[in-house]
C-alpha cells in the first residue's frame, strides 16, 4: 500500500468537498449538505495525518542532508538523535494511518438494537443480565446516545430474564457489534449462604437497526397479536391493549414491545426490531463466510461463542477473543468498557489491514 499516493487522493477529494460546501447552492439540497458534512469529517483526520507525515519526512530530509554533509560533529550528532525520534513517531503515525485506511464497514454507522437474555444460572442469570444492561446504559451515556427501552421481562429476585432495548447516536453499531455473544460471570450470588462462587450467563445479541428498504418484509406473512402491557409505563398500561406481538409467520420470528403508549408505537417499534432480525439473518451468514476467509478471532459471526468473563473474586474482565485481561471488573461494570472496545475495533482493523495487503 503506496500511503503517500493514497494520503494525497484522500487531500484532494478534501479540498474539493470544502469547495462544494462554500457554494451557498448546497444549502438548497440539505441531503447533498448532510452527505459532504459527513465525507468532510471522514477525511478530516486523515488529512491532518497527512500534514504530520509530510512535515516529519520534511524534517528527516533537512537531517539527512546535514548528516551527509557532516559539516560540524556537533550538528551532525543532533540530526541523528533528532532523526531516531522522527523515525519512531513515523512509524507509529504510519501504522494508525494503515488502519484509519481500513474501509469502513457501511453497518458501523447505524443504530443498533440490544437483547439481553439470562442464560445458565436462574435468578443470579437474571440479576447479571440486568447488571450488563446497567453496564451498556452507563457506556451509552458517555458516548452521548439515546437509549430507548423496547421490551423487558423482569425476574422476581431482580435484574431481567429478557430485555432489549435500543440505542441512537454516532457510530453505535460500530462499537457495540463486538458484545455479541455470551458474557459469563463468576462470583458469590446474593442469596448463596456458603459464600461459594457460581458461574452464570447471559447472552447478548446486537443487531444493527435498517431503514424499510434496506428489506423487505411482505405483510401476509405477519401475524399481529395485542395483549395488555405489564411493568413500568404509568396506569394506562393496565387498561388498554397497547402491547404488540408479531410474528414472522415464515421464519418462526418473534418481536414484541410494550415501552410505548399507544398501539400505533408498539407496532413501529416491532416492525423496527423484526427488520433488524431478518437482517441479522444475512448479515450473520456473511460474517460466518468473511470470518472463515479470515479465520477471524474478533468477527466470528458465532453469537453462541463465549466471549467474556466478568470474574468478581479477582476483579477482572477477560475478553477471550484476544486474550485481553484487566483488572478494572468495578469501573467496567459502571460503564468504562472503552478499552476493551477499542482493543477488538483495533485487532478487526489490524486483520482487516492483513487482509488487503495480501491481496
């Protein structure tokens, strides 16, 4: 990969974009304007990488030519040391550059929809469940998203046995993608009296939210059952059959929500989540194709896989697909799994980045 060439299209289409964006015209198509915003920020920092690679090289030009000329020993010995470091920051600026290169997947930068289910492990199960959810609330909050509950279904001792929810924001898909998968915990449940370590599971399953054309679900095939809504809501939910049920008559899919006040919402927000299922269905068949190829240890596109484990004695969170272990268990389950996030975005890009190179 030629990154000088690359770096200079990507400046090029830069200057160009800001040149169609100082036409007042584009003020008059706010589709045309949302789209070249959007290709202003993609490039924006690709291009600021740009400038710091041409004055670094610049610069190691400039010693170079005073190490050949060797004119005064002194100068000479500071254009090398200069140069060792010049050479580092390069290297190190080369690589982010090699991975920012990495096309973006065009899912990253959709909204996803979130179920958590209580696996193995009965009510502890469902106490974990509800504390990834508090966990994914907590991460959602810092990253300045909007977060809608969909459906829940609570546990008598706590937490949930099933909740899904949704979440609207910047480039939500693209973090929360890696969380699929069964999350298991170790740890001396609340009503264990012999203080002895259990391990129970709760899996995870996020699906990226798609537009109606993105596909194409043909309405006799659905079944639209309402029933009264239970839980948190206000008093309404007791009187009136605002909950929705579909049911994907072909596949075998069923979504609900009950969250919204009225009838018509429920039915919205199901349709939302049945599109994202069948989409899911597909999207999981290319991964399982694209992780294979690969022999990815990130993307598998197995949502069965154990990917987790929050071990409570030890205080430490383990993602298993690259062997990643901190010791931040407290602050993680609060809500700061960012590191753990950006190491799986980083290890995808670096096999996405293999990947293009061997081809």
């Amino acid at each position: 990969m030629d990154i000088e060439e690359k770096l200079k299209q990507i400046k090029s289409r830069f200057q160009e974009v800001n040149t169609a964006m100082s036409d007042p015209s584009v003020f008059d198509d706010p589709e045309r304007y949302t789209k070249l915003t959007k290709e202003r920020s993609d490039l924006e920092e690709l291009v600021k990488d740009y400038d710091t690679w041409l004055d670094l090289t610049s610069r190691k030009r400039g010693n170079d030519e005073l190490i050949e000329m060797d004119d005064d020993p002194e100068i000479t010995e500071m254009a090398k040391a200069e140069n060792a470091e010049i050479k580092e920051d390069l290297e190190k600026l080369e690589s982010d550059i090699k991975i920012k290169l990495v096309p973006k997947d065009p899912e990253d930068s959709k909204n996803a929809i979130i179920e958590i289910r209580a696996g193995t492990g009965g009510d502890e199960a469902a106490i974990f469940a509800g504390d990834l959810f508090d966990m994914y609330r907590r991460y959602s909050d810092s990253q300045g998203w909007k977060l809608s509950l969909l459906s829940l279904n609570e546990s008598e001792k706590g937490g949930y046995k099933e909740i899904t929810f949704s979440l609207e924001g910047n480039e939500v898909f693209g973090k929360m993608k890696y969380e699929s998968g069964v999350h298991r915990v170790q740890r001396v449940p609340a009503t264990e009296s012999q203080g002895r370590v259990h391990t129970s599971a709760a899996t995870v399953a996020v699906l990226p939210e798609v537009e109606e054309v993105d596909i194409d679900i043909n309405t006799s095939d659905l079944r639209i059952d309402t029933f009264r809504a239970s839980g948190a809501g206000g008093q309404h939910v007791n009187k009136t059959d605002s909950a929705i049920r579909i049911t994907h008559e072909p596949t075998g899919i069923v979504v609900e929500c009950q969250e919204e006040r009225s009838q018509h919402q429920n039915k919205e927000r199901a349709m939302t989540m049945l599109r994202a299922k069948m989409y899911d269905i597909e999207l999981e068949k290319k991964e399982k194709a694209r992780a294979a190829e690969r022999k990815s240890q990130v993307s598998t596109g197995d949502r069965s896989a154990k990917i987790r484990t929050y071990n409570y004695p030890q205080g430490r969170i383990t993602d298993h697909r690259i062997n990643l272990t901190l010791y931040n268990l407290d602050s993680a389950m609060k809500g700061d799994i960012h590191e753990v996030i950006n190491a799986l975005r980083v290890q995808d890009n670096l096999e996405k980045l293999n990947e293009m190179t061997e081809q």
